[in-house]
C-alpha cells in the first residue's frame, strides 16, 4: 500500500508541458544533445553557440532564461505536491 501514496503526483504536468520560447527550446536541445549537461562536460558554450551560429552571450543567456522557467516549475510543482502527501 505505500507506493499508493505516490500517486498524488500523478497529476502534475510533464516537464514537456512547460512552454518556452522557440529560442529557448532550440538552445537547451541542443545543450542537453551536446552533452552540456553531462558529467564530465562533454562539449563548452563555445561550441554550441559555433553549431547554432549564435553569439556565445546569447546563447548563455537563452540557457539561463530556459534553466529558470523549468526549475521554478519544478520547485511550484514540488511544493504543492507535498500539501497532498
């Protein structure tokens, strides 16, 4: 019966359901394909910005922008999910 209690989170919207600009999208596709997000960093901003034809400063900024949409999301999400535990 203990895994029951972990349907309450059944509810919640898929991270894929959290809408970013089009910008944004492309550039944390292409980081996470990158493999940006890998321990050990396999590849640097540098070159993926030389892949998106994008200034590095650009690129780092949609990054930022994308990180912060999905973590704030993430933390919302969380938060209310443990007022129905």
């Amino acid at each position: 019966m203990g895994h029951l209690r972990d349907a309450s989170s059944w509810h919640q919207e898929s991270p894929a359901a959290i809408a970013l600009p089009d910008t944004q999208e492309i550039a944390l596709r292409a980081a996470i394909e990158a493999g940006y997000y890998d321990p050990p960093r396999e590849t640097t901003l540098d070159e993926i910005a030389a892949d998106l034809d994008v200034p590095r400063s650009t690129l780092s900024y949609r990054l930022r922008q994308a990180e912060s949409t999905l973590l704030h999301q993430y933390i919302e999400d969380t938060e209310a999910t443990r007022w129905l535990e």
